[in-house]
C-alpha cells in the first residue's frame, strides 16, 4: 500500500516544476490529484511559465501511475477558479484531504523600484492565492471529518535576505504567519498546515537563461543551457551548507509526501526545510 493510499491532494502550479513534481510523487505513493495552472505568461515575469500542454503532460504522467486527475488552466488569482477546480474535485472523487499551495511567481529588482503591479502581482499569487486555496478546500475538509494537511510553500527567502526580491520575500514570510493561525484554527479537526521551505529549485524558473545572465552577467552570449546552468550552480553553491547550490524538485516532493501522509501526524505548524543548511547562513 502507497503512503497515501486513498489521498486526494488539491495541488496549485501543477503543470510543470514543483508542482508538477509533487503530483507525481503522491500519485506514486496512491493519492489522486486535483490541480490547477495559469498555463499562461505573465507580463514583467521575464521568463516563460508553464503551457496547456505541459498541464496536459502532467495530467498524463498522472495517469501512467495509475490514479486520476482532476486538471484544471486556471489563476490562484481568481477565487471562481480556485472554486471551480476544488468543487470538479469533489465531484469526481468526494473529498480532498491534502492541500499544496504551491503556485508563484518572482521578478528581481530592488526594492524602491519595483513597479507597484508587479508588486501586487506577486502577493496576490504567492500569498493571497495560497489564502485562496485553502479557503476554497478547508470547509469540505472540516465536513468530511476526515482530517489532513495543508502545506503552503515558501522558500528559504521568507529565513533570510537575498537582495531584490523584497515582493517575493514578504509573500513567502506571510504565508508562515497564515500557516501558525490556521495551524491554531484547524487543530480541533486534525487538519495539520505547515510551510515548506526550499533553498534554490532546478525548475523552469530558476533554469532559464534569464536566471543565468541575472546570476552571471559575464556568460558568453553563445553559452549551451549546460554552461548556463554550471554557471548558475557556481553562484548558488556558496550560499548553502552542503555546497550543492540548488535541489531538485524531488527532494521537495519527498518532504510534501511525507507532510502529506499520515508518517507526519503530529508535526503542524511548522517551518519544514529542505534548504540543504541555506537557511543557517
């Protein structure tokens, strides 16, 4: 039996990254998944986001384990999608037990000159979407008396400063406040939330050849992704404890899976790190 065996996970930026990540390693262990993708760029995030087509890669990867998914394009923007989404969920599966926030965004600048619907963009995503969520799926939850997890993920930026992602930053702090009062809140139902914070991620919004000349400004204009990612390595490493630089997102999928299952029942209200020592520094 899988370790979340019967699980249904509600899982936002799902198709591709993280998101796409951690829905595969709960569909692995048994769990269905319901999820939700802007599929859509951005203005001003200065690297592309995911696609219809990487949800629908997702939804077939899904699949391949043997569970079902519930995929919906949609922005943790717009609460009808959000309601949307959760309530095709129960529909088709009766519950949702296992909650991960995990759509975001990110655009570097300093603080003083960040353009205020950037801003706004970031908060509304990385935070407010978060809220969104879990509003969306805790009443079902609470009914059903089935108990639970939520996880909102942060990152090792809401443990320490970086420098010029001020936005980003205070979305990720806040979710840990939001995280401590609903952890209070939902404690009589056994619904468990915590934040899960990663250092550096190699997904699509860190791999990217913007990333890279932000990183490195010096790399050649004809450098391969490989050159651009070693470079970007070489920046990061000296920044964590264990010298790696960045993870993969499998190693924040296993910490999800294990927040999600029931090995993890007595753990809430917590900032867990998969950081590799990021955040001691």
């Amino acid at each position: 039996m899988g370790r979340v065996e019967g699980k249904v996970a509600l899982i936002t930026g799902v198709a591709r990254g993280q998101g796409r990540s951690h829905a595969l390693r709960l569909a692995e262990e048994g769990a269905d998944i319901v999820g939700i993708d802007l599929c859509e760029d951005l203005p001003n995030v200065p690297f592309p986001l995911g696609s219809e087509e990487d949800l629908e890669k997702t939804r077939s990867l899904i699949e391949g384990t043997g569970r079902r998914a519930v995929l919906h394009k949609g922005d943790v923007r717009r609460t009808v999608d959000i309601e949307s989404v959760v309530q095709d969920g129960l529909s088709a599966f009766g519950y949702i037990d296992v909650v991960v926030a995990n759509a975001g965004i990110g655009i570097f600048a300093p603080t003083w000159e960040m353009a205020e619907h950037d801003w706004i963009a970031i908060l509304d995503t990385n935070l407010t979407g978060a809220w969104r969520t879990a509003k969306s799926a805790i009443p079902q939850m609470i009914e059903a008396g089935r108990g639970g997890s939520i996880m909102f993920t942060a990152s090792g930026a809401a443990l320490r400063a970086n420098g010029n992602l001020a936005a980003y930053a205070a979305s990720k702090t806040g979710l840990m406040g939001l995280a401590r009062e609903l952890a209070l809140e939902l404690g009589p139902h056994r619904i468990r939330v915590n934040t899960v914070h990663p250092t550096a991620v190699k997904t699509p919004m860190l791999d990217n050849d913007y990333i890279g000349r932000l990183f490195k400004p010096d790399l050649p204009p004809d450098a391969s992704a490989d050159e651009r990612r070693e470079a970007t390595a070489d920046v990061l490493r000296g920044q964590d404890l264990l010298g790696v630089g960045w993870i993969d997102a499998a190693d924040v999928s296993n910490a999800v899976l294990f927040l999600a299952s029931d090995e993890s029942r007595m753990i809430t209200g917590t900032p867990f790190r998969v950081d590799a020592g990021y955040g001691w520094r």
